[in-house]
C-alpha cells in the first residue's frame, strides 16, 4: 500500500480529526512523510483541517 493511501485509510478507519502523529502511528508511515503527504493531500482537496493541526477526509 502506498503511504498515501494508508494516510487515507487511517483518517477513514477513525472517523474524527487526527494529528499528524496519531495519523503516522495509526498508519505506520513516518511523521516526517505524513506532514509531506497531508500537504499534498489537502492540495488535492482530499484532506482539510477543520482544527488548527488537526486533519480529516473532506466528505
């Protein structure tokens, strides 16, 4: 699974906002590339930050 991915599955399987450590520890992707990956992802519009730090899939 791509880290991406498992960053997504992460925020989906919790079902609530997360940050970017809970997201590493949940999906076991390094915090240093999840911070790279979230950026990416809320650029694509997939994620947003509906809490200052805090990140959840856009429905």
């Amino acid at each position: 699974m791509e880290s991406k991915d498992a960053i997504v599955k992460a925020l989906e399987l919790s079902g609530k906002p997360m940050k970017g450590g809970e997201i590493a520890e949940a999906s076991g992707v390094d915090k240093k590339e999840v911070d790279k990956l979230i950026k990416k992802l809320v650029a694509e519009g997939k994620v947003d930050s509906p809490l200052r730090c805090y990140y959840a899939l856009v429905k």
